[in-house]
C-alpha cells in the first residue's frame, strides 16, 4: 500500500515540474498593447510651435536739422515768426529801443546832453529819463527792463522796473548784447574770451553754452547759429551740449534765418556781397554784389547798410532785385525794425571818433515819421 502511494506522488511531483517549465499565458485584454516610439518620432510628431519674441519697436529717426527748423517756424504764428525774425535783427545789429505796452524804451538823452535809458509813449507825448548811460539789446518781461548798460566806464547786465527804480546788476560783463530765450538771458563775455554764457533772469545758474570766442550769434532753443571767429569767422550751427556743424568756409557776418534761409553777409578779400544758405549748409547762393555792412530783414526784403554810397540805408527784394535808397543820411548804422517802424542811427565823424548824431523813425519806404534823438 505504501508502495502505491509513493509512487502516486512521485508521479504527481514529476507532473508539477512538468508544468512550471511551460509559457504562462499572457493576461487577457481587450487594449492592445502600443508600441514604444523613438526618439526621431516623438520628434517628427511634436507640432507645439516654438516661443517667438516680441520685436523691439523701431525707434523714431532722429528729425534732420531742417525738418527741426522748420517745423519750429512752421508752428509759429505770422506774428510769432514776424518777432523772431526782428529779433535777430536786434540781436545782430545791437538794437537801442524795444516797445512794449505802449511805452519806447532805449537810447537817449537828458536835459544836459548826457546819453541815458529812456522811455516816451509810443506817440513822444511824454518822456521819462531812467538811468544814466547806454542801453543796448533791451527787453521788458513782468515789469522789468533788462539790458546791457554801459555806465561809469563800466558795463554788465541789469534790470531795473520799467519806472526806472530798483536798478540792480544782475551779472558784471563786458558786453553790448543779450537774449532771452523763455526765461533764460544768452550773452557773450569780452572779458572772458567772448564765450557764450546763459543764466537765469535774477542771474543765477552761470553755465558756458560754447566754450570758445563767438561773433553774429542767435539761439533758436536748442541751437546756436554763430560766426566761429577761430574757424575763419565761418558759420556754424551747434546743437547746445550735442554736435556742432560747419556751414560755410568763407567769412559771414549777420546771420538772419527766416524759415527758408540763412541771409548773411559774406567777405572774400576786401569785397563783402549779401549771400543766402539753407539751414544746413547747402545751397549757398549770392544774393547781391552791393558791399554791405548790417543786415536787416524785414517781411520780403533786406534792408542793409551801402558802403559804396557813403554808409546810406537801402533795401532790395530777397531775389537780389529792386534796389531802392531808404535813407537820404550818410553815416547810418544800427539798423532796426519795431513792428512795421525803421528805425536807424545817423553818426558823424570828429577826428578818429565817430559819435551820434541822431536816431531817426521812419516807415518801412523811408518816409520819416519821427527824429527821436538829435
């Protein structure tokens, strides 16, 4: 009997074995198993787009110098224009006189001859006699008149109420030409090489806006028109604190720029003749043979002083044409116009000094309206 049982388990045992060595079947389902992609497929399948940067915006060009001028002048009012343009012409001749309010301001005298700041009505019903001394390049801004002033040998730049009191020096220099620009005063200093300065109206704020000697010069805001005495007394155009472009080569005087030119008077040799340039530097063109000394603009003429007819006023259109005598005077300088007024200086000569005469009003054609000064 035991026999039988030993040999039934070996039989069960070596059936066991038997059936640990098979394949297990694989576990039933109704998904299929994917295959595995490689590397190449997964990237072949990616479509996700790739980031993009945002572009920088392009910056603005810089406008050119004409654009920059232009549409200065193209903003203006006619009556704005009209002003800047005198403007020049006083800062380039040395005006004597501004109006204001009613009020002449400038060159005169007193009771005993001596030169003085004074003031009338616009129609001469009333004098007031201000300040000793010689005013030049006056302005009058919130009740005050500024000006430089030559007085006890002596010259600066100072202000004083349009009443005459309170006369007070704002800034010690040896000058005879100032510029407000909004409320900043422009000049040059003989005393300190013939720099370009600029301060505050009470004086403050000192700073150098070209540090060299400069003639003939005019600030448009952020530029300096000027005549670079070291650069064979040529034109140049700086931006203040940027960069400073040459205009011509040849020796300019009175620089007058109307919207469209640069009018200035131009000497080669001994021959001075009227010239016209854009604003940057092209198309220099000669106006007029006539040898000219001061220069004045005035609506659609140039109104200049003729050296080859002893020193008289006469005027021509801006094409060069219609030559016309103003002034029957001999000697005259210091051209100006006030609103639609001429007015010049008549001097005369005594040994090797030259004096004044007298100042002389007139209409635009010549015809006098008033002797201010004799």
């Amino acid at each position: 009997m035991k026999r039988k049982v030993s040999a039934l388990l070996l039989f069960m045992f070596l059936l066991g074995v038997s059936a640990c060595g098979q394949a297990q079947p694989a576990i039933s389902s109704d998904k299929q198993a994917e295959p595995v992609a490689t590397t190449e497929e997964l990237q072949a399948e990616d479509t996700t787009p790739e980031p993009t940067s945002t572009p920088e915006p392009t910056p603005e060009p810089e406008p050119t110098i004409d654009d920059y001028f232009k549409s200065m002048f193209g903003l203006m009012s006619p009556e704005m224009r009209k002003a800047i343009i005198q403007n020049q012409n006083d800062t380039q001749n040395r005006a004597e006189y501004t109006i204001t309010d009613g009020w002449i301001y400038g060159l005169g005298m007193n009771k005993n001859g001596d030169i003085c700041a004074v003031k009338w009505r616009d129609n001469l019903s009333e004098k007031t006699v201000l300040t000793k001394g010689q005013l030049w390049t006056p302005y009058v801004r919130d009740a005050y008149l500024y000006g430089a002033l030559y007085q006890n040998k002596e010259t600066g730049i100072y202000r004083m109420r349009v009443s005459g009191e309170d006369l007070e020096l704002i800034f010690k220099a040896h000058t005879d030409t100032i510029q407000m620009w909004d409320d900043t005063i422009y000049f040059t200093d003989r005393d300190q090489g013939t720099q370009l300065f600029r301060m505050n109206l009470d004086g403050t704020d000192l700073n150098v806006v070209i540090d060299k000697e400069v003639y003939c010069w005019y600030v448009f805001g952020d530029y300096v028109l000027y005549q670079d005495d070291a650069d064979n007394e040529s034109l140049h155009l700086m931006k203040i604190g940027g960069e400073d472009i040459k205009l011509n080569d040849q020796v300019s005087y009175s620089p007058i720029y109307d919207g469209e030119y640069i009018y200035y008077i131009k000497r080669i040799g001994d021959d001075r003749s009227i010239w016209r340039i854009s604003i940057d530097g092209s198309d220099d063109t000669k106006i007029a043979e006539y040898d000219a000394y001061e220069i004045a603009l005035y609506n659609d003429k140039i109104y200049f002083i003729n050296i080859e007819d002893n020193d008289r006023v006469y005027a021509i259109n801006k094409d060069g044409t219609g030559l016309t005598m103003i002034s029957q005077e001999k000697q005259c300088e210091n051209i100006q116009f006030m609103g639609d007024i001429l007015k010049y200086d008549v001097t005369y000569t005594k040994g090797n000094t030259l004096y004044l005469d007298k100042v002389k009003l007139c209409e635009p054609d010549g015809t006098l309206l008033h002797t201010l000064v004799e």
